[in-house]
C-alpha cells in the first residue's frame, strides 16, 4: 500500500516559471503529507494546446521542466508523474513522465490521442510503456488516450501488468458550462470504470484549473474534478470543480495481486 498524492493546480499557459514554481511548492506539500507518488496535471508547463508550445518546448530527460521534476523527485524521495510538452529534433510531443525518487525518468509516455483541435501543436505520440516498482507497475497516458477507441490504451496498459494507470490530464470545459445541472466528469467515470473493474487496477486523472488563455480553447476553463477509480470499477472520489479549485487529493492505493495463466496475468480474487 502507498500514499498517493492527486496535485490539482492552477496552470498558466505560456508562464512556465511561475508554473514549475507551483508546482515545487505542492510537491514539497504533497511529501509533508507522506505522500510516495504525487500526480500532476497534463502540460504543466506550458498549458495544453497553448501557442508557446511551438516556441518553448523542451527536451526530454534534460530539459528544464524535467530536470527540475527529477531534482523535486530526489530531493522529496517520490515518484512523480506530469504532463510536459516535449521538443525532439523537428517534432513537438505532447508528453508525460515518470520519475523515480533516485530522479530515473522510468516512463517516458507521448500521447497518442490527441484532440483533433490540437495537431497543429503535437505529434502524434510513439510510445507506451509501464514501469515495475516496489510500490506495484505504472502505466501512464495522457487525458484523452483514456477515451480513444474501445478504450485500447488503457487496456493495453493493463495487459502489459499495470497495477496503476496514472493520467496528467487538462479538463476544460466552456465559460458558460453549469456543474449544477451537468454535473462534470461522467465522461471519465464511463472510460475509467469498466478498465478498472476488468483488469482490477486503479486510474487516477488529474487535471488542473485555471483559464485558457491561448490556442483554440482561449476562453474556455480548466476546472480540475480530478478523479480516482477504485478496482471494482467504482469512483472513490472526485475532486472540486471550479476554476480556482486548487488542492491536494490524497488516498491509500493497495494494487490488487496478480496471477498467471496461460493465456496472460489476471488479477487474482481474494
């Protein structure tokens, strides 16, 4: 079992210093709190879909955003996962990693559904990967991979043995949208569940919060709502809704046992 730690922030589109900033600052919160893995949003950098990703993006593993997330990760002795947006030779990806608490990037994912609306910014991503640890085996993608065709990414995750699927995600939603009388997030409730409830893992997405600024979405509001799905499928909480829903979601993950057969691992019933 292991503390995990749902940073629900504000993201500034194009502000990468003052995002990182933030960020060092709920890591440091998240750790305070015993927290062993600590989730970020999708593009903590520079904001999803936002123009400076065709001037600023980085480099990865030794890009700024990633070195500064690997000395967070050493320093706090945490596994953390973020969204970034990622620069390699002529290409720029939307990107997300995992990195050890020895500061060891073990994930390097690059979304592979990204929303048509956005492919003037990113690539189309290359890559899944899981990552083995003491704590259990992490899959990660990126926000929309959750919800593309019959659910592939996801489940591929789960067949390549993750025990826990981790997702930087940037929930936007219009200015005018009303949580009360369309109450935000069945749309991950309906993609997360049945991979949980088939492969016994948890998903954990988390979004940020704040205005979009830039890119096609200027004007629309990321609202955060981040939320944890439990092995049986069901939601075990959802965060606030609001544009200045900052927070800091907490839970015990116990990854559910695993048993081989002939045909693949399967989760074992107790």
């Amino acid at each position: 079992m292991f503390k995990l730690a749902m940073i629900q922030m504000r993201v500034k589109g194009g502000w990468r210093a003052a995002n990182l900033r933030r960020a060092g600052e709920r890591l440091e919160a998240a750790a305070a709190q015993g927290a062993e893995v600590a989730v970020l949003p999708e593009a903590l950098n520079l904001g999803w879909a936002h123009p400076a990703a065709l001037r600023e993006a980085e480099t990865v593993p030794d890009g700024p955003t990633c070195d500064f997330l690997r000395e967070r990760a050493r320093h706090h002795r945490l596994f953390v996962c973020a969204g970034l947006i990622e620069r390699s030779g002529d290409f720029v990806f939307n990107s997300a990693v995992l990195i050890s608490p020895a500061g060891e990037v073990l994930v390097h994912h690059r979304k592979l559904n990204e929303l048509e609306i956005a492919h003037e910014f990113y690539t189309q991503g290359d890559r899944l990967t899981v990552a083995a640890t003491s704590l259990g085996t992490f899959g990660v993608m990126i926000c929309a991979d959750a919800f593309a065709r019959g659910q592939i990414v996801s489940r591929t995750l789960a067949l390549m043995g993750a025990d826990v699927i981790l997702s930087p995600c940037a929930w936007a939603v219009p200015a005018d949208h009303d949580n009360l009388s369309e109450p935000y997030g069945q749309l991950w409730r309906d993609n997360y569940g049945p991979v949980a409830q088939d492969f016994r893992l948890w998903i954990a997405g988390v979004s940020n919060v704040g205005a979009i600024t830039g890119g096609p979405w200027a004007g629309r509001r990321c609202i955060g709502a981040s939320l944890l799905v439990g092995p049986d499928g069901k939601e075990v909480f959802q965060g606030p809704y609001g544009l200045d829903a900052e927070t800091i979601l907490f839970a015990e993950i116990e990854p559910q046992p695993r048993i081989a057969r002939g045909d693949g691992w399967w989760k074992a019933t107790k």
